[in-house]
C-alpha cells in the first residue's frame, strides 16, 4: 500500500474519530507528509514535512501516531489543526490561567481548574487544552467527560501528552 493509499484510509479514521473534515484537516492532500511505519508496515505516526521515515528519528513534527486500536494521539501539531479545522469549543477543555504553566510544560489539567468544556467529550477522547481565548497549552487524553470536568473540583480532567512551549504559539 502507498503513502497515498495509507493517508486516504487515514483520513476517513480520523473524520470518524474527530467529525467531518478531521481528515483533510490533519493529512491535506496538497501537504507534504511522511508516514512511519512498524516494521510489519503498519502506519505508527504521521508527521509533517518530508523527513526521515525511521521510527524514533526526531525530525519533523509529529501530526498524530496511530494506535493498534485503530484510535489516533495527537501530536501539537496536530492539535493545533483540529483546532484550526472546528469553532470552538469542539475538542477543547478551557482552563484558568493558574493552569497555563504547567499543561505548558506537560503536566496534566485538573478539573478544578477547567472552565469550560465541550458537551460532546467523553472520557478517552482527544482533546485541545486551551485558555479563554482559545490559544493551546497542550494536547492530550481526556479522563473525566466534559461535564464532569466542569463540575467536579478534583480529579486530572486531562493526561496531556505533549505541552505548549509559552514562546510557541
């Protein structure tokens, strides 16, 4: 199977995981991307740009690995297309400032710190961790569902995977 093919059947997993439009949002077909594979050739991640396919080389930027659940993790910048592709607040928890430094250095949110969230997450789910104003902190695993996370005081809302630099925006 070709990268092409293998980005086509990606696209319609993550339209499945995330909604309509995930999948040109995450693996445009105009974009340059590079796919590694396992070594039974099983797609592992998708990162942009055209890089070193090897698995665990460090170059370029991680978009999403997949799982063998056939479930995706995002990458930052990964995240960061999902929320360029859906409005607010579609796959984000919101949280105070108070929050803002640590989710910046990975460390996971906290449901008394979540502000707002989306109605539609349920625990497991991907999600964006942002302030007010929408910029990300971080991505990673909701725990709790979104009105839970608004609800409880206690509790991680949010297992995130990969923070925000503060000079990263």
């Amino acid at each position: 199977m070709t990268d092409a093919d293998t980005l086509a059947d990606l696209r319609t997993a993550a339209d499945y995981q995330f909604g309509a439009g995930a999948g040109d949002a995450l693996f445009p077909p105009a974009d340059t991307l590079t796919v590694r594979r396992s070594s039974g050739g099983r797609p592992r991640q998708v990162i942009d740009g055209d890089v070193d396919d090897t698995p665990g080389s460090s170059e370029g930027d991680r978009l999403v690995s997949y799982g063998t659940d056939g479930r995706f993790t995002l990458g930052l910048a990964g995240g960061k297309r999902i929320g360029e592709a859906f409005a607010a607040p579609r796959h984000r928890m919101v949280v105070g400032d108070e929050s803002e430094p640590f989710v910046r250095e990975g460390r996971n949110a906290f449901a008394k710190f979540v502000t707002a969230a989306d109605d539609g997450i349920r625990p497991g789910d991907e999600v964006l961790v942002v302030d007010e104003s929408g910029a990300i902190f971080g991505v990673g695993r909701a725990e709790l569902s979104g009105a839970e996370a608004e609800q409880l005081g206690s509790g991680v809302a949010v297992k995130t995977r990969d923070g925000n630099p503060a000079d990263d925006e």
